[in-house]
C-alpha cells in the first residue's frame, strides 16, 4: 500500500472517532493550544469552532499539495495569511504544530503504526515546509 493510501484510510479512522467526548479537530486544537502559550494568545479572540472546520477544509490543500507537487490558490491564500506581514506565525510553530496533530493521530487511530505515523508525517511535510517558506516572502 502507497504511504497515500495509508494516510487516507487513517483520515477516514481519525474522522469517524470520538475521545473523551470530542472530535478529531476539537481535540487536535485543545492540544495545541495547551502546548505553548504563545500559541494560546494567538487564538484568544478566535471563534473555534469555526477554527476547526477552516482547518479541515484546508487540509484538502494539504493533501493536494503532497498529490499534486503544485501549489493552488487555498494553500497560497492560507500561507500568505500566516506570514511576517499578516498573522506572523513563526516558523517554528509549525513544528509543533505538526507534533500535536501527530499525537492526535496516535490517540484518535486505532491502527496506528509507524508507516500511519510516517505517512502523515509525509503528506503533512510539502505544505509545511511550503508556509514555513512563504513566511518572509
Ligand atoms: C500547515 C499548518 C496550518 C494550516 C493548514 C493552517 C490553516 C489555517 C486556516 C485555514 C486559517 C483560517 C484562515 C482564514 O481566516 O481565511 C488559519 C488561521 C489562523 N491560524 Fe493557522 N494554519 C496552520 C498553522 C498555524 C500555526 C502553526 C499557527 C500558530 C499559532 C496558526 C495560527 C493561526 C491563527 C492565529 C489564525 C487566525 C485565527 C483567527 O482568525 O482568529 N496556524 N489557519
């Protein structure tokens, strides 16, 4: 099986799962937002409920990214709002980004492996590196 075919049936796993009474999302931005407290400020006027579906739907920019080696105007649209000029999200923060959806993963996958793991972390790297670039651009 292609690490893409990995990550889509994991997706489809973490999306019909609940934990703790929450969704994949809802607990992906508890964590965090528990994780540093920088990242907590940032969000401290944000509405997340609307947060969380903004982020689902922009993982298919993810995925399509990875898929299709180009970048379409959603991911361009959403790294430009993330830069030095706009919301001046430091680049750093996208690796623990990366590291809190990782374990959302592990704790919303009943299948988790290392090929899960390693499948997400593939699929999830093009965009991230591609935000992380348009930072100062
Ligand atoms: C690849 C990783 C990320 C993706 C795909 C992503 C996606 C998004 C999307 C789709 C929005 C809504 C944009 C809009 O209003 O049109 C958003 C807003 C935002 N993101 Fe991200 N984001 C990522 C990483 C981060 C990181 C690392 C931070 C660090 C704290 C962050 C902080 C924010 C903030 C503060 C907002 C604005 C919230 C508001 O409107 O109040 N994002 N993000």
């Amino acid at each position: 099986m292609s690490f893409e075919q990995i990550f889509d049936e994991s997706y489809e796993r973490v999306l019909s799962a609940r934990r703790d009474g929450n969704d994949f999302f809802e607990a992906f931005y508890q964590r965090f937002l528990n994780d540093d407290r920088r990242i907590a400020q940032r969000f401290a006027y944000t509405d997340m409920a609307t947060q969380q579906s903004m982020l689902k739907k922009s993982f298919y920019s993810l995925f399509a990214f990875y898929a299709s080696g180009q970048a379409d105007d959603s991911i361009r649209r959403i790294a430009e709002r993330h830069n030095r000029d706009h919301l001046d999200i430091n680049p750093e923060l996208y690796d623990r980004w990366l590291e809190c959806l990782i374990r959302t993963v592990t704790q919303f996958d009943d299948e988790i492996s290392e090929d899960v793991e390693l499948a997400w972390r593939l699929v999830m790297a093009p965009g991230i590196t591609y935000m992380k670039f348009k930072y100062d651009k």
